[in-house]
C-alpha cells in the first residue's frame, strides 16, 4: 500500500481511506478559492465605489479582511486584480448564455441570442454603467478592461457568426451578418446607457428581432 495512504480496521474489515496529501491539497485548494472570492467581492465593491485609482490595495485587503501581502500573493498586483473582478462580474452572464443557446436549432437560437443579450442589458446595466466609467477614467483601466469585455464581446460575435453559417452555409455572408448585428446591438446598449426611456428602448429592441426575423425569412425563401 503506498506510504501516503492509510488502513484503519472496522470490524474486521480493512478500510482504506483517501490519502492524507491528497485531502489536504483539495482542502488547500478550497481555501485558496475561498480567500480569492473574498478579494475579489471586495475589489468589485471598492472599484465601484472609489473608481481604479481610489480604491486601494490597503481598502482592499481590509474588506476582504486579508493582509495586503494576501492580495499580492493571490494577484500579483493591482492591474490583475482589476481584469480578474472584472471576469467574476461577467462570468455570470457567460454561464447563462452558454446554458440558453447549445440546445437550440439555428432558427430558435437567433433569437435567443437576442433575448439573452437584453436580459443581460436589463440586469447588469448597473454594471454596464460602471464598466463604461472605468474605461474613461483612465487610459490604464480601459487597457486593463479591454481583455476581458473584448473576449466576452468576440465569445458572442463568434456565436452568432456561428449560428449564421448554419442557416446561411456561406461563412462570408455569416461573417458579414454577424458583424453587422453586433454593430447594431452595440448601438442598442449605448442608447440604453444614454437614454434610458423604457418605450424606446423596447421599441429598438423590437426593431432588432425584426431584423433576425427578415433575415431567417430570407434564408427559408432563398
């Protein structure tokens, strides 16, 4: 029996039991994940609040109830901290949106994609809000949003793209449309960012299944 095993005898019955390493590095590993959570639930509220340069490593730490050594061992410094609570406050949206689309048909996953990039507008637009003031605060924190917005934004063009190629067969033409209603949905969240009215934006919103609708339509009639 490996040394880093163990046998203790139950009623006559030898019962090997889970090596000690072994529990101890998932116990280890548990507590990691527990100690980056906190950091991160802390830097997300200390960024919101305070913007990047007013929240500091020290604020940080002491909302997270860390040392600020803790910090630096978990993220290395204050850029990494900052791209990495910016991917907790989307990994949300990313699961939702994976789980929404894999088991739908082409035609039904148009249009969900759609829905379920409003749902996402109408939920996080607080979020969304303080994403688009980070990004003009400084040139440091747009670099440092970049990474993580622009592979959420590239996750969904491809989706779409994706969806596309299979109800229109020609990856130029897919290309081309999933380009085309990425720009229009992006317009869309910028309108909403700036002019909240409900009637308008429901209205654009209407008008943008319209567009999906006209352009299954023309697929199925082509």
């Amino acid at each position: 029996m490996p040394a880093s095993s163990r046998a203790r005898s139950e009623r006559g019955v030898t019962v090997v039991t889970e090596p000690t390493a072994r529990r101890g590095g998932d116990a280890n590993a548990g507590r990691k994940a527990q100690t980056q959570a906190r950091i991160l639930d802390a830097a997300i509220a200390l960024f919101a609040e305070c913007g990047y340069d007013g929240a500091s490593i020290t604020a940080i730490a002491e909302r997270a109830k860390v040392s600020r050594a803790t910090v630096f061992w978990h993220f290395g410094d204050k850029s990494t901290l900052f791209q990495e609570a910016c991917r907790r406050m989307l990994v949300p949206f990313i699961d939702k949106f994976r789980e929404s689309i894999t088991h739908l048909d082409a035609n039904k996953r148009i249009f969900e994609l759609f829905n379920v990039y409003e749902q996402f507008v109408s939920q996080y637009l607080g979020a969304i809000e303080t994403f688009v003031r980070w990004a003009l605060e400084s040139d440091r924190m747009r670099a440092s949003l970049q990474k993580p917005l622009f592979a959420l934004h590239d996750q969904f063009l491809r989706d779409i793209r994706e969806t596309l190629l299979e109800l229109w067969g020609d990856p130029n033409e897919a290309a081309e449309l999933a380009a085309a209603f990425i720009a229009l949905l992006d317009g869309n969240l910028l309108l909403d960012l700036m002019e909240p009215n409900p009637t308008k934006r429901e209205l654009r919103r209407a008008g943008l299944r319209r567009i999906a609708e006209l352009v299954v339509q023309a697929k199925a009639q082509a």
